[in-house]
C-alpha cells in the first residue's frame, strides 16, 4: 500500500510538475508580451533611461506581433513627411522598373506571401521599389535591396515598409552600400579582412593560399543582412539586432560563422569551400538561434580599430584616385608626344624625299650632260672630218691653180672632181643634221636650265659671272678671226671667178670645169660657214656647262643649308625633352603639395567633427539630467500625496514636461540633412531616361561584376527550394555579452554620420 501511495504519490507529483512547467511557459510568453506592450507604451523613458535593458531584450528577440511597431520605433519612422508622398510616386514611371520586375520572382521565391506571379506579395514589394528608385534616383535599385523590403512587407504594410526602408538607407549605412560605386561595401570587406587576419590567421592564411576572396562568401552578408544565408527565423533575429546596433552586428555573425567552422574549411579546397558555405554553414543554427547569437558577442569588436580601418580605406582610396588621375595625365601627354613624334617623323621623311629628288635630278642632269659630252665628241670629229676634206680641197684648189696653164683636161680629173663633189654635199648634208639636232638639245638644256632656281650667293655669281664674261670674249674673238678667214676666202673666190671668168669661156669643157670649180669653192665656204657655226655651238656648250656648274654648287648649299637644318631640330627636340622634363617635375611637386594641404585640412575638419559629437553629447547628457531631476521631483510629490486628482493632474504634468523634452531634443542629424519635406516630384516623362542609369548597368563597371553579385544574391544551393519557416521563435535564455560594456551614443547621434558629412565638407 505504501509502494502504491508512493507510486500514486510520485505521479501526482509528476503531473503537477509537468502543469507547472507548462503554466510556467504560458505565464512566461504572457509576461513577454506584457513587458514588450509596456516598452511599446513606454517606449521613450526606456530608450532613455533602461537602454542596456532594452538591448539584452532585443538580442534574445523581438515577438513576432511586435516587430512591425518595434522596427519602426528603433528606427524612427513613425512620422516621415515621405508617407504622404507614396500615393504620388506610384503613380509615376522610373527608368528601373524592368529591372525590378526581373528580379521580384527571385525574392523569396517558396514564401507564401510572394509566391505565384502577380501575387499580391510581388506586387507591394514592386511598389516600395519602385518609389525608392523616384525617391533616391542616385541609387535607383540594387540587387539586394528587394530581399530587406521583403523582410518588411511580412512585418508590416506597404507604406510603413517604404518608410522604414527610406530610414535604413539613411541612416544605417546601406545607402552607401547599394550606391553604384559600391564604396561602402569595399570599406566592409576590408574591415572584415582585417578581422579575420587578427582573429584568425591560419584561416586567412589557407584562404589565401586557395585564392578565396572575402568578397566571394561576405560580400552578400552585407548586402542583404544574412537574409540570402540563412533560414527566416534566424536571419529575422540577426535583423532585429541589426535595427538597433547597425552593422556591427553583422561583422560579429560572420567571424563566427568562420570561427565555429574554422576546422572543417582549413581541410578543405576553394571548390569545397563555396559548396561548405552554401549548404551546410544555412543550417547550422536552424534549431538554436540563440547559440549563433553568443558566439556572435564572443567576438572581439572595437569599434575605434574599425574607425581607424575606416580612415586607412579612404586614404588609400584617395592614393589610388590619384594614382589612375597621375596615370590618365601620362597616357594624355604620352599620346601628344607620339603625335608630335609622327609630325617630325613625316617632316624628315619629306626632307628626305626631297634630298632624294634633288639627287635624282643631278643624276639626271649628268646623264644629260654626259650624252651632251658625247655627241660633242661626235661633232668634233666630223667637225675634224672637214677640216681634213677642207684641207684636200685646198691643196686640190691649188694643184689647179698650178695646172690653170695647161688647157686640157682628162675626163678622169672630171670625173673625180664630181665624185669629190657629191662627197662633200653628202658631208655637208649630213653636218646640217648633226647641227640641227645640237639646236634643238641646246635648246631643250635652256629650258631646263630656265626652270632651275636662281643663285642667291651674289660673291658665287659675281665670279661665275667673269670667268663666263672672259669665256664669251674668248669665244667672240675666235667667231671674229674664223668670220674674218671667211670673209678672206670670198675675196678669194671672188677673186677667182673674175680671173678665170674669161678664159672659160672659149670651151665648154673649161666651162663645166669652173663650174665644178665653183661649186667647190661654193663647197668650202659653206664649210666655212658651218664651222662658224659650230664653233658658236660649242660656246653655247660651254655656256651651259657653266650654268650646270653654277646649279651644281647651288644644290650643294641647299645640302649643306638642310643639314643644318637637321642638326638645329635635333638641338631644339633635345631642349624640349629637358623642358618637359622640368614641366612634369614641377607638376609632381605641384600636386604632392596639393595632397598634404588636403590632408591636413581633412584631418581640421575631422577634429571638427568630432568636437560637435561631443558637445552634442554632453548636451544631451544635460538635458537627460534635468529630465531625471524633474521627474525625481515630480515622484516625490506623488508619493507625498493620496488625492487621485492631483496624482492625474501631476500626470499631466508630467506628459507636458515629457512633450517639451522631445521639442528639446528636435530632430535628428541626419532628418536634418536629409529630410524629404522638400522633394519635388517630377513626372519620368519629362526626363531623359538616358540620364537615368541603372543601378546594375553602373554594376558592370564595378570590380565584383554582375555575374559574382548574382552569385551572391541567388545562390544555387537547396535553401532557394525550401519552405521557409514562420518567424515566431521561443524565449530562451539570452547569452551575456562576455566583453566590457561600451558606452552608446546618446538618441539621435549617429558618429558615423558625422564623418560622412566631414568628409563631405
């Protein structure tokens, strides 16, 4: 009986404990949604006064009904002059929308909310994008963007989700993100670089060594917040960090994820990895979210090291900037040199084709000259030829003088006078020919000579000019003394006929021989004549041999006179380069001065801007103590008090002093720079949609390309083909951040907004 009472009494209490435990866990769910009812409520005395509470809440999750309020309170988008504008941007077109329609079916594609095409789903998703890219036409749409607005669009309606959107983009960096440049998700990878390299070396070490780039598995972390890696339950509570921390929270996932799986990727190849971290590294906190969430603040993060990395990017950014500037300016006056290059190059070709020319005319002329020389030769020995008959004919005019005594005459001297007749008229015949062709080759020589150019050495052509003078005389003289030798053989002849004239008459045998006699000496003095002639022709030759010499050595000048020519180019080319080289010196120096003034007028500024954030800061810091003192006052007066009517009245009071607070506190920062109350909405018809770019047409030109950031967003692994789970996660115990407390910046300080606008300025 006792064994019996026990048993019954053990399992009465067994059941009692299992209804304890279940009540205990309906009680805790009860006491989660009031605690959160309480914050929503209370939302500004707990982001003031319990912030650390608040924090540690929010890393063991945000419920599930109350993300929608939550995310919109964290980040301020309850009241944004941009909601009122949302009807307005519908209804206008952007130059992204084909874009965005490509890529809305790859968004969540087994989620229940964007399935099947035209859902409502794609077609509120469609919507935000498509009003953002109006709104923000520098970014237009990025791939990745679509996945955060969707995580929205199941939290909370269309208008909301576009407000909140706008906020994130604002002030949680992903603008800068998902700007076509891409320079803050290069900033990123390089701080995460860094982390790994510290943190865990052998496996930077193998990945390098594997050519494993960060940006290959990180850069869509950053992109789309781990909502393309992991499952929605998990990647939701990343997020709800994510909406109060920034993405500090997104370094500290990542090297946990490679510190938990830092054995199993150091085995593996490059091939082996991009599988690992596309199908098992998803799962492996399917289960236990909360596990990723400690490891997650296990890891070491100093925001000043990140700051400082921040500093070195955007040095080096700079020094690259400067660098493809410098080299543009190379290229530039690399390619005039070449040009200026291909000028001299085509001058000295013509000089040289010139030069060419003028040697080809010498050689011409020499050619010329020397067939000249050659049928000179020719009519000298004709010329010679004569002279010898001359002489024949002569001593035969005297043989008949001598035998003018004996009056008979053999038919035989008859006839051999005839035969030396016909000998001397074909002679004569054929010295016209011969002079007739030196005619016209001395007057083709004028003409060629006539083209040339005339001499400018005046000393040259005074010389020429005499010894050509002393030629002529020389050659006038002889024309005189052979015109005088011709002159003496017609009173010969005339002499002759008047002698012999009458005894010649008596027979026609004498007859017929005057008459051969005469036309012998008629014979002779065209002979004569004929070498008068060409002794004129030969003067005429010498002339133009002179005038050859003359153009010979003009041409040897223009040599000479070109040749200096050649050697001054060189001189003043080898002075340009010296000039040149100064100039480029002097530009380097130039622009090395111009960097350090930058410098230090960046680092002024910075000084600057940190100065504001801490006088800001310290304001704030006053004002929450003033606050604290007044409601410190306020308390003690409710204390003192029972009268339900003045416990109201004071409450009153205290909303009134909680209004002037927040009309203390004003707006924000950011709000401040970049609010939307003045945005002007302007049709897309009246815009050149070529000044319109695509964010991912701008994508091509950046370093990761279309085709990487595509593998990033759309992974081929078996996750895109899985239902994905409800967002609704169980309260667990929430792991301890195992480092220090760091201090936050005060409600509406953004410090990495304030180095964005220094560095603007």
């Amino acid at each position: 009986m006792r064994s019996m009472n026990g048993s019954r009494r053990n399992s009465g209490s067994s059941l009692v404990s299992s209804s304890s435990a279940s009540s205990n866990l309906s009680h805790l769910e009860e006491d989660t949604w009031i605690l959160w009812g309480r914050i929503v409520n209370e939302w500004d005395e707990w982001r003031k006064k319990k912030e650390k509470l608040l924090k540690e809440l929010i890393r063991k999750g945000i419920p599930h009904h109350f993300r929608a309020i939550v995310w919109q309170l964290l980040c301020s988008a309850t009241d944004m002059p941009v909601k009122n504008q949302y009807s307005e941007l519908l209804k206008m077109s952007s130059p992204c929308e084909k874009l965005i329609r490509r890529d809305i079916a790859r968004t969540y594609p087994e989620h229940e909310f964007f399935k099947g095409q035209d859902s409502l789903g794609q077609e509120v998703l469609f919507n935000v994008m498509k009003a953002y890219s109006l709104v923000d036409r520098e970014v237009g749409y990025c791939q990745g963007s679509a996945f955060i607005v969707g995580l929205l669009l199941m939290q909370m309606p269309e208008e909301e989700a576009f407000c909140v959107f706008v906020r994130l983009m604002q002030e949680y960096r992903l603008r800068e993100l998902f700007k076509p440049s891409m320079a803050e998700l290069g900033l990123c990878i390089y701080q995460f670089e860094y982390m790994l390299q510290e943190q865990l070396p052998e496996l930077n070490i193998h990945f390098r060594s594997q050519s494993f780039l960060t940006s290959m598995y990180a850069s869509s972390w950053f992109l789309t917040l781990f909502l393309t890696t992991f499952p929605l339950p998990v990647a939701t509570r990343v997020f709800d960090i994510f909406m109060y921390e920034g993405l500090e929270i997104i370094f500290r996932v990542g090297m946990a994820l490679l510190q938990f799986n830092q054995a199993e990727l150091i085995q593996l190849d490059m091939e082996g990895m991009s599988q690992h971290f596309q199908k098992v590294i998803p799962h492996q906190f399917d289960s236990c979210p909360d596990k990723l969430i400690l490891r997650a603040y296990q890891v070491k993060y100093n925001p000043k090291k990140m700051k400082r990395l921040e500093k070195e990017y955007a040095a080096i950014k700079n020094k690259e900037m400067e660098e493809q500037i410098e080299i543009k300016r190379l290229r530039t006056e690399n390619r005039l040199l070449k040009q200026r290059i291909e000028t001299l190059e085509k001058e000295s070709a013509a000089l040289a084709d010139r030069l060419i020319q003028g040697q080809v005319t010498r050689a011409q002329e020499a050619e010329e000259n020397y067939i000249i020389k050659r049928e000179l030769a020719v009519v000298k020995q004709q010329c010679s030829l004569a002279t010898e008959n001359l002489q024949k004919a002569q001593s035969t005019i005297r043989q008949l003088q001598d035998q003018q005594g004996n009056p008979r005459f053999t038919e035989e001297f008859v006839t051999h006078l005839e035969t030396e007749l016909e000998q001397s008229r074909l002679r004569e015949s054929e010295t016209l020919s011969a002079l007739k062709e030196m005619q016209d080759k001395v007057l083709d020589m004028e003409k060629k000579h006539s083209l040339l150019p005339d001499e400018n050495n005046v000393a040259r052509l005074q010389e020429e000019l005499k010894a050509l003078t002393v030629r002529e005389a020389e050659a006038l003289t002889g024309l005189r003394d052979l015109q005088q030798h011709v002159k003496d053989l017609s009173d010969t002849w005339q002499a002759h006929v008047t002698r012999t004239s009458g005894r010649w008459k008596e027979s026609p045998r004498k007859a017929a021989l005057g008459e051969l006699q005469d036309e012998l000496m008629g014979t002779r003095l065209r002979e004569a004549q004929a070498q008068a002639e060409l002794h004129r022709l030969r003067q005429r030759v010498v002339e133009l041999e002179t005038q050859d010499q003359i153009h010979s050595n003009l041409l040897t000048r223009t040599e000479q006179a070109c040749a200096g020519l050649q050697e001054k180019l060189q001189y003043i080319t080898a002075q340009n380069k010296g000039l040149q080289t100064q100039l480029s010196e002097t530009k380097r120096k130039h622009a090395e001065s111009e960097c350090k003034s930058k410098e230090e007028v960046m680092a002024v500024r910075l000084r600057e801007a940190d100065s504001m954030a801490a006088v800001a800061e310290m304001r704030q810091r006053i004002a929450e103590l003033e606050i604290q003192r007044e409601e410190g006052m306020i308390q003690g007066q409710l204390n003192n008090s029972d009268s339900s009517q003045y416990i109201r009245e004071l409450k009153d009071q205290i909303d009134e002093l909680k209004a002037e607070i927040r009309l203390m506190k004003g707006p924000k920062p950011f709000e401040d720079s970049m609010a939307f109350d003045g945005i002007h909405i302007v049709s897309h018809l009246a815009v050149d949609d070529d000044s319109l770019h695509s964010s991912d047409e701008e994508l091509l030109a950046s370093p990761m390309g279309v085709g990487a950031l595509q593998d990033v967003l759309y992974p081929l692994s078996p996750r895109n083909t899985r239902f994905l789970r409800g967002a609704g996660s169980s309260g667990k115990e929430s792991s301890t951040d195992s480092e220090p407390e760091e201090p936050t910046t005060a409600p509406g300080l953004q410090p990495p907004l304030l180095f964005g606008e220094a560095l603007g300025k």
